[in-house]
C-alpha cells in the first residue's frame, strides 16, 4: 500500500507534498515522485527511486520546485518493474527518459491500486494511436482521462467519470490538466487514497 498527496492554495506546495508523503511511508512503496505547477506554466515532475529522502535532496526538500499546486505519490509497483520511467506521476503524452522534467501533456496523475481491464484498454488507446512509454497500468488510466477529454471535448470531472465507467478494479487517482491551473482532480473506488 503506497500513497497520494495533493495540494493547492497559497504556500509553495512541494515541501508540504513531501511531508504528507512522509507521514504515508509507514504504508511501504519502492519510490516516489511529485508533479508541481506554478500558476499556468507546465507542471515539472520529479521522481525518485527508493526512500523519500532521495526525492528531498533531488528537489532542496522541496524548495527547487515552485508553484502553489501539485500532487505527489510513493509506489508500491503492482505493474512493471520499480524503476524511474514506471515511477508515478505520469502524463497523457510521451515523455523523454525517466519521466521527470517539464510536462507538455495535457493530463498528468498519480494512482494507487490495480487497473483489472488495463490491458483490455491498453489495446483500445493503442488502436485511437497512443503510444506508451511504461509498463504501468496507471499510464492506460491518465491517457484514457486523456482520449475521453478529447474526444468529447468535456471537462476533466467528465472525462474522469467515463474513464471509472470502463476500468475495473480498485484504486484512487489525483489528475492536474493543463487546461486547469491551481485545480486537482481525485477519484476513487474502494481504494484508500
Ligand atoms: N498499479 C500502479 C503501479 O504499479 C500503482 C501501484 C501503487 O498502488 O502504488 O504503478
């Protein structure tokens, strides 16, 4: 059992993220990430492999990465290895390397817990083009939020309610869109967050 943090509001939100996440490390996880935005600009993802400690001093315990809202995540790997690029958060395009610097997608989210039908739905992105860059079901769930926003051109409350009509299993997500500064958006389904 791992953990998701969120923040937004006034103070600079990695170092709470990292303190919230502190307080779930008792729940054991393999590593841990965090996803920032400052106002409108692109969220910047850091992740780490391991202890908590090592995404602190990636980030000067927070203090390197600006912006008043963000999410953060440790991971206990249910799919794929534990590894940087499967680490979480992760975003609805592609991304370069690990995973970690600025994100150019439009959806970006961390999950706790198992996707039961994602390789089902793995296979349906993979024939509307997307491609994919883990082996994580987490990845198939932000970009299914991502194919539902678009095709539908509906907001992320209903792009994220079609994406729990089709996925099964039990889990929790937090999700930040591009499109929507300053907000978070969670979900869960018999899941602790
Ligand atoms: N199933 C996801 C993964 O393997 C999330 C695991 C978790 O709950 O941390 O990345």
């Amino acid at each position: 059992m791992c953990g998701i943090v969120g923040y937004t509001g006034r103070d600079q939100a990695a170092p709470i993220l990292l303190d919230g996440l502190s307080r779930l490390e008792y729940r054991g996880y393999d590593s841990a990430g965090l996803a920032v935005r400052d106002g409108s600009a692109p969220a910047e993802v850091v992740k780490a492999l391991g202890k908590l400690y090592h995404l602190a001093d990636k980030t000067d315990q927070g203090r390197a990465l600006p912006g008043a809202c963000g999410i953060g995540h440790t991971r206990w790997a249910t799919h794929g290895d534990p590894s940087m690029v499967n680490a979480h958060p992760h975003v609805s395009g592609n991304c370069s390397g690990s995973g970690s610097g600025p994100v150019e997608s439009d959806v970006v989210g961390v999950h706790n817990g198992i996707i039961e039908n994602f390789t089902e739905l793995k296979e349906k992105l993979l024939r509307h083009g997307y491609t994919f860059y883990s082996d994580t079901d987490t990845e198939v769930a932000v970009k299914l939020v991502d194919y539902y926003y678009k095709k539908y051109k509906i907001g992320p409350v209903d792009a994220i309610t079609r994406t729990m009509v089709r996925v099964r299993g039990s889990y929790a997500l937090a999700l930040m869109f591009r499109d929507f500064p300053d907000e978070i958006f969670v979900a869960r389904k018999d899941s602790l967050s």
